[in-house]
C-alpha cells in the first residue's frame, strides 16, 4: 500500500524526530528536512503529498517557503508554530498554506488536519488510512472517537470540544454498546452526590452530550432514553428514540 509521503521542514530535531514518529504511526512516509535548502535539492526527487512547515525556522522564516512553493505548484501546505500570532496566521494562509496548527499541538488533530487537506485535494486518504479507523478509534456516525487521547473529531479533522464529565460519560456507553443503562448507574460513574444531584445531572448531561454528537440531537441515533429504564447507546440504526 503506498503511503501518503509528508515533508517535515522544521529546524528542531526533537520536533522533527517526534513528527516523524507520530506520522509513521498513522501509517503516513515522512521525510525529515532541516531548512528550507534541504527541501528544496530532497523535493527534486521526491513527489511530496503535502508538507509540514515550520513558521520559525532558524535563520529564515517558514512563509517565505511556503510563498516558494505556492508560486510553483499546489502542493499542500500545513504550518506550525509556537508563536500565537493572529497576523502570521493571516498572511500565513493568505500566501496559500491549506492550515494552521500551534505548538504544542494535539497529535490527534494534527493527524486529523493532514487527512482532511489530503480530501481536499483528492488525494486518497486509503494511502495513509488502514482501515476506515484505527484500532485506539471507534467509528461513531460523521464523528471518530481517539478512546487513547480521548478525542472526538469529524471526519474532517475538526475537534469536537467536550468536557471532561461528557467524555466520561460517552466512554462509559461506549464500553456497554446496546446496554439499557439506570441513571443512577450514570450518577456513580461521574461520581457525582446521589443525595444532591439526583437524575437532573445525567439528564443535563445527556442533552450536552447529544448536541454534539448526534446530527439532530431532538431525535438521537445512537444516545436514546428507554423510558423508567434509563439511557442506552445504540451502535446501529435501530430508530431513534427520546
């Protein structure tokens, strides 16, 4: 299976090193490079799927890299920094970088960015996908659920924010797939006060949760109510259900 080859061009090794595990990882090829030299003389032998780039690369910046690359081809342009700059943010993009990620940055997103610029593109994401999720995700309907880094994204790589109360909460169905589950089980599991929260807690954080994940949250897919039982997770299709 070919794999989607990633220019990394970021003039720390350690940064470099762990992008370069994190990549192999997801089952993408990358190619480590120091500067903007190092790209230049590795690119005429290599056909780049889409490059990393640093914005602070020593010596020299990362945009005017990106400008180069922009002005000769379509290559796909991801940039990193640690510098939280809004302006370098606009120019950034503006010159044609596909996306824009800060250090330190979630490994899961940065995975997810790098696949989503691949669609845009057209550029199969089967080259670095060995299955529709890996083995640490859980398909869930648009959304992928990193159960390891405990993250929840689109497809598309954008990271769906949820507390920590509301992750608990999804895992603990996810571990209990088609189960009818009593709310005072809930409760134990987020370990909140029986006596002073009651089920009013789970029912607020059951409406929260179901904001988020379901494509229309007034009629759920997979988070449903079984009326006087509780709440179940439903993995498949079987109706919706309040």
């Amino acid at each position: 299976m070919n794999r989607a080859k990633i220019g990394i061009v970021d003039d720390e090794v350690g940064m470099r090193d762990a992008l370069v595990a994190l990549l192999t990882e997801n089952h993408f090829n990358p190619v480590p490079m120091e500067s903007s030299a190092d790209f230049l003389v590795i690119r005429k032998s290599v056909d780049f799927d889409l490059v990393l780039i640093d914005l602070q690369l020593k010596g020299e910046s990362g945009l005017e890299l990106a400008m180069n690359i922009r002005r000769n081809s379509d290559l796909p342009i991801v940039m990193l920094t640690g510098r939280g700059d809004e302006t370098d943010k606009i120019v950034g993009l503006e010159i044609g970088a596909d996306d824009y990620l800060l250090k330190p940055f979630n490994p899961r997103e940065l995975i997810a960015r790098i696949r989503a610029v691949l669609r845009r593109y057209g550029k199969s994401t089967a080259m670095s996908l060995p299955s529709p999720v890996s083995d640490q995700e859980t398909a869930l309907g648009r959304l992928v659920v990193d159960r390891v880094n405990k993250i929840v994204s689109t497809q598309d790589g954008i990271v769906v924010p949820l507390t920590n109360a509301e992750y608990r909460l999804l895992d603990f169905f996810l571990d209990r797939p088609n189960e009818v589950i009593p709310r005072v089980d809930l409760l134990a599991e987020i370990g909140s006060d029986l006596t002073r929260y009651m089920d009013r807690t789970i029912d607020v954080l059951i409406l929260r949760l179901r904001r988020k994940i379901e494509e229309n949250p007034s009629k759920p897919v997979h988070l449903q109510t079984r009326r006087g039982q509780g709440y179940i997770f439903v993995t498949g299709n079987e109706g919706s259900g309040y």
